[in-house]
C-alpha cells in the first residue's frame, strides 16, 4: 500500500522516498507520457534513479526535464497521484553520490543489479553503462 496521502512538499517527499518503486514518467518530443517503474534513492532533498546511460528515459529528458513521480508497484501500476518534477542527468564523477544511495535504500539488490549490468559490458551485451538522473520535485 501506498504512503502517499498529500501533505506538504517534505510530506511528499518522505513519502516518495520511502517507496520501493516509482513510476517516472518522461515526455516524447510530441507529447506522450512514457511511464517507467525505477527504484528511486533519496539524496540531498532529491530522489536518485540508476539507469542505463541509453535508455528511452535518458534519451527523453535530453530534449525536456520535465517529468512526474508516483509510487507504484513493481509492475508499474500506480498506487499514488503523480507529483510534478523536473528531472537532470547526472554527471558520470557523480556516480559515487549515486551508488551511495542506492545502496542505502536497495542493499543486496542493487549490488546484485550494479554486478549484473557491470558484466553485461565486459561481455559486451551493456552498453556504454549506466548513469543517474536527480529528481526534484516541484514545490
């Protein structure tokens, strides 16, 4: 169940924080909302999302930071109203920050996740890695 319930921006914050997953929803250059379900780390009053420096999430904030966050279960499904947000690819010398977090909120399985994508490169099927992106929710 979801711990969203309104509130102030911290409220929000916390809420969205302490979710095991967050539906991120980035915008097409035409418009269309593309939602996606990442773990998101709390870090420095912002939420920090581990993908792949490729991904359509990537390549769609590139072209506009704009964006929205909801919790929702593993599968994508909402189980909250999306909050607006902007959204910044983070700078590789940041990863430290990121793995961080990550860490932090997802123990095990983010280590198992950072080894499974750190093979996919040496062998060639994962490339050029991954990357974060700093969410910041609108006041």
């Amino acid at each position: 169940m979801s711990q969203m319930d309104g509130g102030t921006t911290s409220d929000t914050f916390s809420a969205l924080a302490a979710e095991p997953y967050l539906s991120l929803t980035t915008y097409r250059r035409n418009g269309t909302p593309v939602p996606t379900p990442v773990w998101a780390a709390p870090s420095g009053g912002h939420l920090l999302v581990w993908t792949g420096a490729e991904s359509g999430k990537v390549k769609r904030l590139r072209h506009t930071p704009v964006a929205t966050v909801a919790p929702c279960d593993r599968g994508g499904s909402l189980l909250g109203e999306p909050v607006a947000a902007h959204a910044r690819i983070m700078r590789r010398d940041e990863n430290p920050a990121l793995n961080t977090a990550m860490k932090a909120k997802y123990g095990w399985q983010f280590r198992i996740s950072a080894l499974g994508a750190a093979i996919g490169r040496v062998i060639g099927i994962a490339r050029p890695g991954q990357i974060g992106l700093e969410i910041t929710l609108e006041a």
